[in-house]
C-alpha cells in the first residue's frame, strides 16, 4: 500500500456545509433535508451526519456536519451526481449558495477562519498540538481537583478524569489554539 493510500485509509476526513435559508423557507429546506439524508448515508464511507438547525428569531443558516472514513469516499460523496441533482433543488430555498469546508484529522484547529483547505505540514500540526497539551496536562490537573474537593465532589478518579480532559479540550478548542495557531501562524503555514 502506498503511503498516500495507508493515509487515506487512517484519516477519517469532514465536511462542514453552511446553509443560509431564506426567510420563510425553512419547511422546505427541512423536507430537502429529509430528502438528501438517507442518500447521504448510503455513501460509501460515510460515518456520521449531524444538523445544527438555525435558532429561531435569530439566524437563519443551518450547519451539517458529515464524516467519512476517508477524503477519497467524501469527494466521491461530494462530486456524485445524487447530492449534485439535489444540491441545484435547494439553490432556490438559500440565501447564498453551497458553502462548504473540508478537514480531515485535527485541521479544523489549523485553518484559519474563511481559508480553503490550506493545512500545515502534519509535523507542525504535532508540535503546536503537544506542545499546547503538555503545560495543560500538567497545570489543569493542579486546578480543577481543588475545584472538585471544595464542590465536595466524591474522590473518584474517572470524575476526576472527566473533569480534567473535559477542561483541557475546552481551553485548546476555545482558548489555546485559535490564539496559539495565530501567534504560530507565519512558522505554521512557511
């Protein structure tokens, strides 16, 4: 197998598509929804398909997320005929057309916001990504179990353990790396 191949074999890939649906029209786009499900899960590959409906009163895009278990099965996904046919249906229901993004591993940490698939090498996307982790793994553990015995939490280990991956996950994805990726950001992407 050649390297190309065994990567595509081990790195499930994503895709992120952005809908802005025109006001009055989300019935519709609801029933297009239920329409192209079950033909977007008959790919091959696909894995996962999550929809982040819109809040009411407030916005009007919705958000899917579909995971593959590899790029090649989500470009054959994304390129088939079936999801092209559907995709020109609901041009009329959308305020702005088919917005998409496409990761695949831990990219989405590594992309700045608005950029097309422009990813660092993996050995760069290592070091930020361990080197993020390191002090947290160190320094949360130190925190959060005080947080816990003044709660008067039980001492159990696995809550413990919640407790503290659940905080390290938080702070990379909200705090460290949109920070720590654009402070790195001329190395990152050199």
């Amino acid at each position: 197998m050649s390297a190309g191949a065994a990567e595509a074999v081990s790195q499930g890939a994503t895709v992120v598509i952005t809908h802005r649906v025109r006001e009055g029209k989300h019935a519709d786009y609801e029933a297009w929804l239920e329409e192209i499900a079950p033909v977007c899960k008959a790919s091959p590959g696909q894995l996962d398909w999550h929809i982040v409906r819109p809040v009411a009163g407030l916005t009007e895009t919705y958000t899917v997320i579909i995971r593959f278990d590899t790029t090649a099965s989500l470009r054959h996904w994304m390129e088939s005929p079936d999801r092209v046919r559907l995709i020109e249906k609901v041009r009329p229901l959308l305020v702005t057309g088919d917005d998409f993004f496409v990761s695949s591993g831990l990219d989405f940490w590594f992309t700045p916001g608005g950029a097309k698939a422009r990813v660092p090498v993996r050995w760069k996307q290592y070091l930020v990504t361990w080197s993020a982790i390191y002090p947290l793994g160190l320094g949360v553990p130190l925190v959060v179990r005080p947080v816990l015995r003044l709660l008067g939490a039980p001492d159990n280990p696995l809550l413990t353990t919640l407790a503290v991956t659940g905080t390290v996950v938080f702070l990379m994805v909200y705090v460290v790396m949109p920070r720590y990726t654009a402070l790195l950001k001329r190395w990152l992407f050199a």
